[in-house]
C-alpha cells in the first residue's frame, strides 16, 4: 500500500460532530466508540479536498466520479479518519501544553509503517503520576525545592525528560511548522507525553463546550426550544491521518500536484463555517530520504 501522513493542525475551534447528543451536549464531537479518541471522518475530509480542487478532469480521476458524471467510479486518492495526536491543554506554566499519551505515539507508529516516513522509537509507559517532556528548558516545567513538575488543568505530574520524546520533537517540528522556526521552538518547549489513563481524562475534560442560542428577531429573547450546548476540539489540536494513493485514473505525480496545490492555503473542516471555525493547515509527512 502507497501512503502517506498528513497532519491537521486546528487554528479555530473544530467541531467534527455527530448528529446526535449525548447527554446534556446535545452535539459532541465524533469519538471512537472504542477508545474516546475525537476523530475528523475521512469522507469529511475528502469532500473538501474536492471542492477544493479546480483541476476539472484531473479533479475526478483523483478524487472520483461527482454528481454530475455519466459514469461511476473511484478515485486514486482516499483518506482514512485523521485521529487526535496533540490535544492543548491549559498549563500553569508556558500557557497551555501539547499533550499526548504512549497509546497514541504507538498507533501513529504502527499507521506510519504503511507510508516511508522516518521511523521513531516508541514512547514508553509511565505512571498515572509522571509525565515525559521533551527538553530541559520545557516552558511547561514549574520547579520548587528541587522537584520539577507540570500542572495541567488541576492535575500535577512529576516531569523528567525522555530521550525517545526527544527524536520525536526533532521529527515533528519540522513536518507541523515548515520554516516557522518560532512554532518550531514552541512546539518542542510545550510537547508533553502523561500516561493514557491521564489522557482519555483530558480527552473527555479538555475539549470546548459553547452553549448557543437563537434570538427571537423582534424581542430578541431565546426562542423556544431553541438553545443548545456543543462540543468542539480546541485551537492548537492537531490530528493525523493517511493519504492512500492506487493507480486508478491519476497517477501519484498528479495527486501529489493536486494535493500540494489544495494545502496552500488553510481550509475549513466540520461545521459552523460561517462563524470561522474549523479552519486548519494541513501538512503532509516528510518521506524517509526526502
């Protein structure tokens, strides 16, 4: 199989949602039944790559048959559900932190195996208590008689530093930040590695609620029936996924054209466009000997 990694990085707030409320958020975001983990759907994220893409002819052998085809068939290019990486979570020190657990490093590791991209040491497991950084002048780092520790949201850890972390950071920043040496630096100061029971916490506690309402025109009161809590990804989350290239219609110079062309520029994944949200820079992976 040809693939490869592309990164979503949110800069508004995104809401991949559901359709559906689950308790008292009456739309959440998209989360695997299995794990909790937010996802964006791949057939979301093809769709606007596709209207996106102003190349006619070109367009639908990469993308498929539209609506409008007097024939049916696939693409060359699909996209799987691009899963949460980095999720910011609000810090004591240096602001807010790239959070991350060792469950979802290796299951980026084991995706990647499909595309040649270079290829990292896993993270390893850590305790409920502790959690990795990846450099010794970390802005998240708080120290006091000696100890050095990180507070997220109201949770404490102990922070110690981790070699593996450190070949990550040095992979990363260059592929989510390309010639931004600032978010590079930024990046690598609030990268933070807690175990992945303290992550499906975060997961579950971390993420924007935002009630909404809609105004009666003439006494600009709530309507009736009319008020309603969503759920999105905060700004800073960032997510990945694999691009999957056959050799159907178009081959693998013309999708890579195509989605270089489509990057450029940020776009808008989810829903409530009309109020900015979901608008995201997309990175593809750097291949290994690129």
């Amino acid at each position: 199989m040809d693939a490869d990694v592309f990164f979503i990085h949110a800069m508004t707030p995104l809401h991949p949602g559901t359709g559906q409320g689950i308790g008292v958020i009456d739309q959440p975001v998209a989360r695997e039944s299995a794990t909790g983990v937010p996802f964006l759907p791949g057939s979301s994220i093809k769709g606007v790559f596709r209207s996106e893409c102003e190349r006619g002819d070109l367009a639908q052998r990469v993308y498929g048959a539209d609506a409008q085809s007097r024939e049916t068939f696939a693409g060359s290019l699909q996209f799987t559900d691009a899963r949460v990486l980095f999720l910011p979570v609000r810090s004591l020190n240096g602001l807010f932190a790239w959070v991350t657990a060792p469950f979802m490093l290796q299951r980026f590791l084991r995706d990647t195996l499909l595309s040649g991209s270079e290829k990292l040491e896993a993270v390893p497991d850590l305790d409920n208590e502790e959690c990795f950084v990846a450099s010794s002048t970390s802005q998240i780092v708080n120290q006091a008689n000696d100890e050095r520790f990180v507070v997220l949201e109201d949770v404490q850890l102990r922070a110690q530093e981790s070699p593996e972390l450190s070949q990550w950071r040095k992979h990363l920043r260059k592929v989510l930040f390309p010639g931004d040496e600032n978010g590079q630096n930024s990046f690598e100061d609030r990268l933070c590695v807690v175990s992945d029971d303290v992550f499906s916490f975060f997961l579950e506690t971390a993420t924007e609620v935002n009630a909404h309402i809609q105004l009666e025109e003439e006494t600009k009161t709530t309507r009736q029936g009319a008020l309603w809590y969503e759920e999105t990804l905060p700004p800073e989350s960032i997510l990945y996924g694999l691009a999957i290239y056959s050799p159907l219609k178009a081959t693998r110079q013309e999708v890579e054209d195509v989605l270089q062309d489509t990057i450029q520029s940020p776009l808008q994944f989810g829903g409530n466009a009309t109020v900015g949200q979901g608008l995201c820079w997309v990175r593809l992976g750097e291949r290994e000997g690129a």
